[in-house]
C-alpha cells in the first residue's frame, strides 16, 4: 500500500529466503506461477496502470480514480462493491510511476515496462 520499504523486505525474504539464485522455489511440487509473480512485483512496484479516472477534471489520483470498494459507513470497516457504470469501460487509464520505490534503490533505470491503455492522457497530483 505505497510502502516501498516494506515491499522491498518482502521482495527479498522471497528471493533470498524462498528461491534459488535462478529463482525457482525449493518447496516441492515447483510452481512457476509464484516466481512470475515475484518479478511481476517489482514491475508494479515501478509502474502502475489499472486505475481508471472517473474525473477527468481531478487534481488528485484519490479524487480521479474509480474505487470498487467503499466503506458501509463512515466509520465501517466493512467494504461493499461498487458497480461501475458503463462509461468506465472507455475511461482512461491512471498511470503510477514508482509508487512504492524502496529507499534502497536511490537510482537506477528500467527498460520495457508498458502501461495499460496505449492513449495519450494528462498528469494529475
């Protein structure tokens, strides 16, 4: 949840504790999927893009992007759907950049990550 410190922790227990050097698991039987995840990780930890804007006048991501979840109440800790309208379907996609960038990767670059959507946008707060 945008704690790039805690992600990063987290990242390595599962590379360092979790996988060989090739990062395939030593807990038999061998699942693929789990190492696709860890590296899919990382990528979302540098670039996000499944949000989508409801509001293209929004100075922030929180007042821009659709939330399928809401509180009952005020005060609930119960969370109820959302349906989108149908007008969602065609709504731009929000991008993240590093939002949850660990403060031990101070530097650096990434090749090849591609968001979802393809369209031009605007940049919000």
């Amino acid at each position: 949840m945008r704690n790039g410190d805690r992600a990063h922790k987290i990242y390595r227990f599962l590379t360092a504790e979790r996988a060989y050097p090739n990062l395939f698991d030593f807990h038999p039987p061998f699942q693929i999927d789990g190492n696709f995840g860890g590296a899919a990780g990382v990528c979302e930890r540098l670039l996000q893009s499944h949000l989508r804007s409801i509001d293209s006048t929004a100075g922030t991501i929180n007042d821009a992007a659709f939330v399928a979840y809401r509180p009952r109440t005020e005060s609930s800790k119960k969370y109820v759907a959302t349906v989108p309208n149908h007008t969602l379907a065609e709504a731009p996609y929000i991008l993240h950049l590093l939002p949850t960038l660990p403060s031990e990767w101070p530097a650096g670059r990434v090749d090849g990550l591609r968001a979802r959507g393809g369209r031009g946008g605007r940049c919000v707060g």
